[in-house]
C-alpha cells in the first residue's frame, strides 16, 4: 500500500479533517492576537501624538452634542468655570500601585451653562472606612483648568455603590445625578492643571505606558503551533507506513532484547 492510500483511507481521512480545524482555530487565534496588538499601537500612537500638545479649546475637541473622536483621546482642552463641590462623587475600585482606591470626580460648571465632569485625581481608600480619610477641595470660585479628554466607560451590570460614589464613569449616568447642569456625556477629562491651584490634590493621573504588550509572540506562537500539528500528522503518518511495509528498525540494528540474551546465557550453560 503506498503511503497516499493510507492517507485516503477513513481514519487517517478523519485525523487530517482534526489536524485541519485545529490549524484553523489555531491560525483564527493568530489574527485576533494580530489585532490585538494593532490596537495597543494605535493606542499608544494617539498617546504620543496628543498628551504633550498644546492645549485648545473644548469645542475644537468635542464640539457639542458630540462622542470624543477616538483620534482626539488624550487631548489637552483649557475651560473655564467653577467647581461645584457640592455634587463630587468617589469612583470605587480604582487601584494604584497595588493599593485600593477612588477616583475624584468633580463637576466644573463651565460659563456656556454646561457641566464638564473632571477626574481631579486618585486618592487611597481610608484606614477606618470605605472611603478616603480626606477629600483635598479644589479651588473655590473662577478656575482656569487644563484636561486631557477622555471617552466614557460603561456600566457593569451588578456593580453597585453607596451614596457619593459610584461604579463607574459612565457620563449618562452621572448626568442623572448632577443637577448644577447639563453634563457633557461625549468625555471627561483628567485634571492636568488648574488656577489657581491648591496646595494639595489627588493623586495626578500619569501618562500612560507604552507597551505593546505580548500580542505578536502570541501571534508568532499560533501560527507554528497551526503549522506543528501538519508535522505531526504527516509524522505519524509515516510511522504506520513503515510499520506496514516492515521498514521498522530490525533487531540486529537495535541489539539483542533482554529475552535474547536470556537464551544465550542459558544455551552456555548447558
């Protein structure tokens, strides 16, 4: 029998059909790593062209009524307003460091009578309760702020808070609970600056770091493992042809077995 009617028979057939599909999850696996990683440099691309600019006006941003173009994510804005201190709300489980934490989000009712939502900031959870010891107060009255844009986060179902905090960013929501303004629910922003400035404040948000991450090995990894299971299909393929055309090592080339030489040493001794 030649090697390609053993392959056509049924059951090496079915093994070729398994090595098949398990190649193309394996390749499927590769190409969502792929775009795994072509979003994280993406992302890291918007970072470097947009964290250092200089900062523009809000409406050349987010014009009103608008998402935050993905593009523009990390955009310097200046606006002018007055915090309103008594709507500030605590982010939950916002770790730093290792450490359990809050984000501050404070509302700044901007001069056009709209609400832009500005995360002031991280502050660690407090040693007696669940909330921080202090909340450093923003400055009171006219503030110049400077914010880098950020988009909305969504709800997590289930995910609940008590009173003064909440779950998550998400800008709808918090539009429901703010009453000095309409909220502007395209993005937020993350404090950078503000004058006149405090002599204390949360914990500033840093840039974030560029890394990849472990995308392309991955991709790389699936790719030989879809091409790894060919080689052992055709391995094992082989094996069996062999064995049915007697091509298996013989004994002389593999040396006496343990029973041969039992033989010989009793043959000796008779």
């Amino acid at each position: 029998m030649s090697i390609l009617r053993l392959a056509a028979s049924r059951r090496w057939l079915g093994w070729l059909a398994f090595t098949t599909l398990f190649a193309v999850v394996c390749v499927a696996l590769a190409q969502w790593q792929w775009a795994r990683r072509l979003e994280a440099v993406a992302d890291i691309r918007v970072v470097a062209e947009n964290w250092d600019a200089a900062p523009v006006a809000l409406t050349d941003v987010l014009p009103e009524g608008e998402a935050l173009d993905p593009e523009r994510e990390w955009t310097p804005v200046v606006v002018v307003g007055e915090y309103v201190l008594d709507e500030q709300l605590l982010v939950r489980n916002r770790p730093l460091g290792g450490r359990p934490g809050f984000e501050v989000l404070t509302p700044l009712a901007l001069d056009d009578g709209r609400v832009l939502i500005v995360d002031r900031g991280w502050l660690p959870t407090g040693s007696q309760q669940d909330s921080p010891d202090a909340l450093p107060a923003p400055p009171r009255g006219r503030v110049e702020v400077i914010v880098r844009l950020k988009p909305g986060e969504p709800t997590l179902p289930g995910r609940g808070a008590p009173s003064g905090q909440v779950a998550t960013i998400h800008l709808p929501s918090l539009a429901q609970l703010v009453e000095s303004g309409a909220v502007i629910t395209g993005a937020y922003g993350l404090l950078a600056e503000e004058d006149p400035a405090t002599v204390e404040r949360p914990v500033a948000a840093t840039r974030p770091v560029a890394d990849e991450g472990p995308h392309l090995s991955y991709t790389f990894q699936w790719y030989l493992f879809a091409l790894l299971g060919f080689v052992g299909y055709g391995w094992a393929l082989r094996q069996e042809w062999r064995g049915l055309h007697g091509l298996e090592p013989t004994a002389s080339r593999r040396g006496p077995s343990d029973a041969d030489e039992e033989d010989a040493l009793l043959d000796g001794l008779r």
